[in-house]
C-alpha cells in the first residue's frame, strides 16, 4: 500500500466568519470557499450566478468581424465548414455550431480530422480538399492557433475564421477573424473558456446581433465539453455548466439522452462527475479507437433510432477501448517490473504497434500506480510516438526538451505531453530522463500529496453536509471535490465487493451507528486494514440511496492505520497458514478473496492480520501456489503438488520479514 502525504489547508478563521457573516454560508462551507480563494465579492457570483451574468461576446477581439462574415456567407447561400478536433471538447464545439448554423439557415457541414493519420488541428491536404469541394468559408472550433503556415498557404483561396482557447503562439494566424480570449490583446474578461465556449460566445454573438437576446440553446451540449476539458469550473464556466446540467436532467439533446441511457444513468441525476467519468469517455472513445465524426452525428441527429444506434456503437467502443487499454497497461506493468531499478526514477515502457490512440490513459494509470514521471511509447516501423504524463511539481515538457537533441518532436505543457522518436534512442532516452529526474525531483516530490480541506470527527457525518457541500456543485478543476480527514476512526468491518472482488467496503463505527467508505479498485486494502483496527481516512462525500434510504457515503481517497500492524514470519507460523491454505484449496483451486477470508477466520490468535496474510506471498515464491485469472477475470488461487522439501530460505518474503536464516 503505498504511503501518502497528509497536507491539510490551514484555516483562515476571520475569512471564514466573514463569509458566514455576509453571506450566511454553513461553517463548513465558507471554509472549503476561504481554501479556494473565494472571497465575498467572489462568493455572491459564485453562489449566485445566473446565465444574465454571461459577458457581453462582442467584447472578445475580432467577434465583429467574424459576425459579419458569417452572417453575409449565410445570406448569399455559400458553404460553410467547421473543421473541428477529435476530443471531447471539439466533438461538442462542432456539434454545437453545426447546429446553430443550421439553425440559422446556412449551407453547412463539418469536417474533424483522424487522430492517427491527420493528427491535431488543421492541415492542409484536407484544407485543399474543402477548397475543391467549393467551400468559401472555414470556422475552425478548439483548434487553429497554431496554425500560422497553413493558414498563410491558403487564405488567399479561402475564408477562415479561428476559435480557439489553446495558448497563442507569438504569430497569429493571418485569419479573416481570430477569436481566442487568450491572445495577449484580447479584452475579454474571462481567460477559462473551453473550445465549445467559445464557440457559445459566437453563436451568442450571432443570435444577438440577429435576435436581440442570448442564445441558451444546446448548453447541455456545451456543459458536456467544458467538463470533459477539464477547465476551471469558475466564473462563466461554472454558470453554463450549472445551467447545462439542470437541461441534461430535465430535457437532453437527443444523443445525450440515447448516451445517459446506454451508460446506466437513466435513474440518475447527472453531474459534472458522471461527465467526466461515463459520458465523456463513450464520446472520446470514438476518436480514440475509430473516427469522432460519429459523436458528432449522435448530438446533432433528431432520428432516434440512428441515435440509439450510435449511442450503442460508442458504449462497445468504449469497452473496445477499455480492453486495449488494460492489455496495454498490463504489458507496460510488465515491462516496469522486468526493468528492476532502471524503473526506479522515471517509467519509459514501449511496446510494439500499441494503440496510440489510448497510451495517454495508460501513462494516467502508470502514473497511479508508481508515482512517477511517465512516458509510454508505441513503437511501429521503427518510430516511437509517445505519451507522457507528470507527478505534482514536475514540469515534464521541460523534461522532454532537455532531451531535444534525440527526439524527432515534441510538444505540451508541465502536465502532459506528446512526442516522437527513433525507436533504437528509447533506451537513451530512458537514461537521459533518469538523470535529469535526479536532478529534478526529490525523495518527498515521489510521495503523493493528499491535501485535505478539513477534518471531521467520524460521528459528525451525516447527510445534512453532503448537502452543504453540495451548494459549491459542479465540482472540477479550479474547484476540486472537497476532501475531508478523519483522523481517528475504528473499523468495524472490511469486505472486498463486486464480481471481480476489486472494490472494498471499509465500515467504520461511530456514536450513531456506522458509515461506509468504499475504495474503487482497491483490494489491497483487505491485506492492510483489519477488523478493530484504528484507522485514518481521507475522503470525499456523497449520498447512498437504497430502498428509500438516504445514508452519507465515504469515497476513500487515502487510509492508513494509525499503529502499523508489524509483519513478522515464522516457520511455525507459516505451518499453521499452510493448513489453513491447503484445506481452502482442496478442490485443487479457489478464489483469492474466499482464501484470504478462511486465513483471516481462522488464523490462530498469536498472528495479525497482515503477518498472516503475506504468508500467501511465501507459498507463491515457494511454489506451493500460483495465481491465475478465471474466465470471469477474477484473481484465483491453485495448490500446486511439489515433491521435496521446501527451503524457506528461497523466500524473499520470508527472508525480509524473518529473523530465522533457517529452518529445521
């Protein structure tokens, strides 16, 4: 189980009194608000927004100008494309103003380039392609900035208008119109929009110049992408998400609908975390693993069966997806392990033709799991393309240019990044970042940081601060899901749940009875945490509602005991184990969880929980027993007949946490 670092926020009490004075929040409340920076002035926004308080569009650089081109494209009936981006955020961008553009009249289609073979944001075989195609205007969506040589190749043939949120480079695109409130000369106010807001702010602008009001259709469409970007949920990205979400619960775009419903949440009120986490990856999944043009049909069709169908083609492709994935991230395990202490300072694993479409997700996960810098490779006919993701502090852009000289490109930002290479360099690549981490990053920047926002004795949880908390909703970056700390609870029970037994239920006790904390994909835990132990628990909250019961929930985030249980091996000890083992597994093979649960009934009482456990640990290294996965995918446990006498020295377990050298 690896070890985290506790850092709970300091308070600030006069700030908080002042917000429980001047705005009349809950105690609670106005300290999760004091942690994120949110002061009065702030606060009556941040609680109080509404969609009248969306910034005038106009106020972004070059908007009258792409206004009025647009407008006279529509009028005299010539053809309009929006070239989009393959993600989340470009699928919902396109959608979005494909819509409206067909909403108001025009002649237009859209066009999103591959990922494998096009790659991100504009190039200019399919630029030709439009052009030929008669197209006199090209609006691109979350993409184009960047673009400056493309762009200067064909303007002179067509009309482009760029909406952009990525960074601006020094040289802008000689574009008719370029609006990105991220160029250093653009007085709009709020620099957090996504690539779909600001497509929103031209549709907007559009609707007002036509209209004389706002345009406020479509913003679940428009909330489904500012989630899944990942952008600050603050200031307008808060007020078109909250506003996005209530029209996802009452009355979805049709695709939306057809996915809620694909993905289990039918019964459910959707929020920004079934976004990020269920909707999202169906949408991504489509061009990741095959073209994003087909999620862009699904939210702009009004067939319903096509967008059954296609809602059902992105839930198997996601799962598609989520196979390569794990075979991926298995073999890049693998791959951890087989390096020994080449693996100790940075992870560079590489395999033959994997996806490229999923390694980024399998650098996420590696990084999880390790903790440190990631970079994983797909290596075909010779060339690395690889995906890189960061641990806390760690610029790993800056990582890759220290290593420029061997690299064929690279780009991306402290957090994540993308590059490629020879395939024979990926060893010296390997020991280039080896040295440059140890230069860069210390023993403590190794240890994950849990930071805390406040803690809670375990008897004041109750479903009265899940709603508390609740009035700082939607949650995401900028405004993380609050966590809290309980730093002295005791365990009244601990299960592993779920058809794989890969989830655990930890029962904690308190004076009013007992509270469930659950660990998605932690069965480690069942070795660690035990039964009457003490425990300290980092979390966040959220309600359970079963048969009309509405009970607080803890997700764990962190748990530790607060007194470590000592490991300690004996030939004795292992003797009593051994029996135990052999009598659960006399059908010759039976599940983890049902052996770990006979060890823990009934191992003598001299043993803890954990010495007992890691007695499995010996038998695999002795060879009395072997894992295997079942057809289901569950962990199970087969005896193994062994002839002779076993030498307990051949352990490493043992020989780690024994004092004996030897045994009789």
């Amino acid at each position: 189980m690896k070890k985290k670092r506790w850092h709970i926020m300091p308070r600030n009490v006069e700030k908080e009194n002042t917000l429980i004075r001047e705005l009349g929040v809950n105690p609670i409340v106005a300290r999760l608000m004091v942690n994120r920076g949110i002061d009065v002035n702030e606060g009556h926004c941040f609680l109080e927004g509404t969609l009248d308080d969306l910034l005038d569009p106009f106020t972004l650089k070059d908007m009258e100008t792409a206004v009025a081109l647009i407008l006279e494209t529509i009028e005299t009936r010539k053809p309009i494309v929006v070239y989009g981006d393959y993600d989340v955020d470009g699928i919902t961008a396109t959608s979005l103003l494909y819509r409206f553009l067909v909403r108001m009249g025009a002649d237009v289609s859209y066009y999103i380039p591959e990922r494998q073979s096009e790659g991100y944001g504009l190039n200019l075989e399919a630029l030709e392609h439009i052009i030929s195609d008669g197209a006199a205007l090209v609006i691109t969506v979350d993409c184009g900035i960047s673009s400056y040589d493309i762009v200067q190749a064909v303007c002179d043939r067509l009309d482009i208008i760029i909406t952009d949120h990525h960074t601006a480079p020094p040289q802008i695109p000689p574009a008719r119109a370029v609006i990105n409130h991220k160029q250093p000369d653009c007085p709009y106010a709020d620099k957090n929009l996504s690539g779909v807001g600001v497509a929103l702010k031209l549709c907007q602008a559009l609707w007002l110049r036509q209209h004389g009001e706002w345009y406020l259709e479509d913003l679940d469409i428009v909330a489904l992408g500012t989630v899944a970007d990942v952008v600050p949920l603050v200031g307008e990205n808060r007020i078109i998400v909250q506003a996005g979400l209530k029209k996802m619960n009452e009355l979805p775009n049709l695709g939306i609908h057809k996915l809620i419903e694909v993905a289990g949440l039918h019964d459910k009120t959707v929020t920004a975390g079934h976004i990020g986490f269920t909707l999202a990856p169906r949408l991504n999944a489509a061009g990741r693993v095959t073209h994003a043009t087909r999620a862009v049909e699904l939210l702009v069709t009004d067939d319903v069966d096509l967008a059954e169908t296609i809602a059902q083609e992105l839930h198997e492709t996601n799962i598609e997806r989520q196979e390569i994935e794990r075979s991926i991230h298995e073999e890049a395990r693998a791959n951890v392990a087989a390096q020994g202490h080449l693996a100790d300072y940075v992870t560079v694993v590489s395999g033959e033709e994997w996806h490229p479409g999923v390694i980024g997700i399998v650098a996420s996960r590696l990084v999880e799991e390790f903790y440190k810098p990631t970079f994983v490779i797909s290596v075909d006919k010779g060339v690395g393309k690889g995906s890189c993701r960061s641990i806390d502090g760690f610029n790993i852009y800056n990582a890759l240019k220290s290593c420029e000289d061997i690299l064929i490109q690279f780009g991306g930002h402290a957090a994540a990044a993308g590059f490629s290479i020879d395939a024979n360099r990926i060893d010296e690549l390997r020991h280039r970042l080896t040295e440059y981490c140890k230069d860069h990053v210390s023993a403590d920047e190794y240890i994950p940081v849990v930071s805390i926002d406040a803690t809670l004795p375990v008897d004041d949880i109750d479903v009265d601060i899940v709603d508390r908390v609740s009035a700082l909703e939607p949650f995401g970056m900028g405004n993380s899901t609050p966590i809290f700390g309980v730093m002295d609870a005791k365990v009244e029970n601990i299960m592993l749940m779920g058809q794989l037994k890969n989830h655990c239920k930890v029962i904690l006790e308190t004076a009013n009875g007992t509270v469930d904390a659950i660990a998605w994909n932690r069965p480690d835990l069942f070795r660690h945490i035990f039964q009457g132990m003490n425990v300290k628990v980092a979390f966040t909250l959220q309600k359970n509602e079963w048969q009309g019961f509405v009970s607080p929930q803890l997700m764990i985030q962190d748990i530790e005991p607060i007194v470590e249980e000592p490991i300690h091996l004996t030939p004795e000890g292992l003797r009593e184990i051994y029996t135990i083992v052999r009598l659960s597994l006399k059908g010759g093979a039976n599940s983890l969880y049902y052996v770990e649960q006979e060890i823990l009934r009934r191992k003598p009482s001299d043993q803890n929980g954990v010495s007992a456990l890691m007695a499995l640990d010996v038998f695999k290294e002795l060879g009395i027993i072997s894992e295997e996965t079942s057809d289901s995918g569950q962990t199970m446990i087969r005896w193994n007949v062994i002839n002779g006498k076993l030498d307990l020295t051949t352990s490493v377990t043992f020989i780690t946490y024994s004092q004996q050298e030897v045994i009789p």
